[in-house]
C-alpha cells in the first residue's frame, strides 16, 4: 500500500464518509441534531471534552423529549376520541327493530327535523329477524313497515319513500302504520305512540325496557295495534291491488277534508272531534287498537311515556 507523504491529502478517505472513531466532536454533535446515533458519542469519547459532552446530552434528550411530546400528544388524541366514542354509545338509546310477518319487511326510518336518520333510513329485515340500531339520547323520528316491495324497482306498494332501500330523510306514502318516539321531550321524558293517523298497512308494537316511569296506565307500558285490520277495513277506505287489500287508509288521508284533517277552521280539539264528523272513521280504528292513535287529537288517550335506554319496535304478529 502506498502511503501519502507529509503535505499530501490521502484520496481515500476523502471519498468515503469518516469511521466513527475517526468523527471529529464537532461532526458528531451536527449530526445528532439530525438524528445521529448513541453510538458516535460513544465511539468518540477520546474528542469530546465535558462541556462538550453535556451539550450533545443535552441535545439527545431535547430530541427524545421532543418526540416522547408528540407520542403524547397523539396517544391523548386517541384517549379523547376513544372516550367519546365510548360516551357516545353509552348514552345511546337502543332500539330492537323485529320482523313478525310471513315475509321481509323493508324498515323505514325518519328522523324528525334536526335529527339524524338512523341506519340512513332504512334496510331490509327478514321474517323472524331482528336488528338493533343505536340513537343519540335526544333523537325523535318514526319507524315503519314497507310491504310489497320489489328489488328492482326498490318501489314497495305500501310505505314506499321513492326508488330506494334507504329512505335517507324521505317519509312513507299513507297508508301506513307509524311507530313514533321523542327522546328526553318536554320534562326530560321519553314520548311514545302507535299513529294510525296516516292510515294502517301493518301490526306495530314498540314497549320501553327496564323503563321508569310513574306506574300510570300510559307510562312504561307496550303501546300497540297487533290487529290485522286490512280485512275489516270499511271499503271506501281500502287500498286494494291485485294481492286483495293491502293497507286501509285514514278519513284525511282518503277525503282531505278540513274536518277529516284538523286543520283551518278545525284545528284545535274543541273543533275537531271525530265523533262530530260526517262518519266517526276513527271510531273504526279506536275500537280494534285502542292505545293507537287514531286522529289527530285523541293524543290524551294514544301517548306514552317513560325513560328507558331501551325500546323493541315490533312489526308484524
């Protein structure tokens, strides 16, 4: 091997980076700041002086602090976010939706001005099945019951809410069943009902879990019309296709008249009593479910309430 003479710079080490016992103190502590190993510093004691010394250590454990900082700061970020979630859910109210009927029922769900639509309003659930969906505890909205309906077209004869599976904010066509809720109403309470208002196309029930309510009749209790009423309905009244009648519609809903409908003239309980009408419609309706809520005011006989973190919606018997 050829030495380099006095004077003269060897070539060879200039072309390659400096071994580590070769790192001046200076290089070593330049480097830390980009990341340089543990082992610089130790391999190159001989180099650095105390002072030195602490201003590398120093240097190290700014770094390290540094990053044991953001590990923090994202481990708290996921902390705060799991616990949320876990708030959430918590303070989630639980609704069991079952299928009772023969066939698949296609679920409607809408919630009410402001508030979400659960399930994004809507999904098939099969004879005999059930399926429970979780919402915010101050949500209010409407389950319902979709009948005859076809895959492709996604148009059903009763309940429809256009060409879609998912009803994503869109009501159901009367006549149809309604099962109604508002979470944490007036007084923090719970608010409940069966609403044959918009006419009747299924058997619904919805009953509170492990609620606590006042012992009342209309508190805590199963509100329901597990009737099938299609065939009893009075025939001005009836929806029929070719499968025989299908659901069976509401007085408003059929004649759209202000006294049939509470509205204008009629729209206060002294105005509007259906026992003052042409023909007491909902009577039909009161005598075979009467905790349903037939019109739209016999609230005072058709209203539950309770507060429960639990409620089974059931369609069919």
């Amino acid at each position: 091997m050829e030495w380099a003479q006095p004077g003269q710079r060897d070539l060879s080490l200039a072309r390659r980076p400096p071994r580590d016992s070769e790192k001046p103190a200076s290089w070593c502590m330049g480097y830390m700041i980009e990341n340089c190993s543990m082992s610089c510093a130790f391999n190159n004691r001989s180099h650095i002086n105390s002072s030195k010394l602490l201003v590398f250590t120093a240097l190290h454990l700014h770094i390290l602090f540094k990053s044991y900082l953001r590990i923090m700061k994202i481990s708290s970020s996921l902390f705060i976010t799991v616990i949320g979630a876990i708030a959430t859910i918590t303070n989630a109210v639980e609704f069991e939706i079952v299928n009772k009927e023969i066939g698949a029922v296609w679920v409607g769900i809408q919630g009410n001005a402001g508030k979400p639509h659960l399930e994004n309003g809507g999904f098939v659930l099969e004879a005999g099945a059930r399926r429970t969906i979780h919402a915010p505890e101050d949500w209010a909205g409407r389950f319902w019951g979709r009948t005859w309906c076809d895959y492709n077209s996604k148009h059903c004869i009763t309940g429809d809410c256009g060409n879609k599976l998912e009803c994503r904010g869109a009501g159901g066509v009367p006549p149809v069943t309604l099962a109604e809720i508002t979470l944490k109403g007036w007084g923090g309470i719970d608010y409940y009902d069966i609403s044959l208002v918009d006419g009747f196309n299924l058997a619904m029930s919805m009953t509170p879990v492990n609620g606590q309510g006042d012992g009342s009749r209309y508190s805590c209790k199963r509100t329901a019309c597990l009737r099938h009423l299609n065939d009893d309905c009075p025939g001005e009244l009836r929806k029929t296709t070719e499968h025989g009648t299908v659901a069976c519609h509401s007085a408003c809903n059929k004649f759209n008249t202000d006294q049939y409908c509470c509205r204008n003239a009629h729209n206060r309980p002294e105005t509007c009593r259906s026992s003052s009408w042409p023909k007491d419609y909902p009577k039909f309706f009161k005598d075979r479910c009467p905790d349903a809520y037939s019109y739209a005011y016999d609230d005072h006989k058709s209203t539950f309430t309770c507060k429960a973190s639990k409620y089974i919606v059931q369609i069919g018997i």
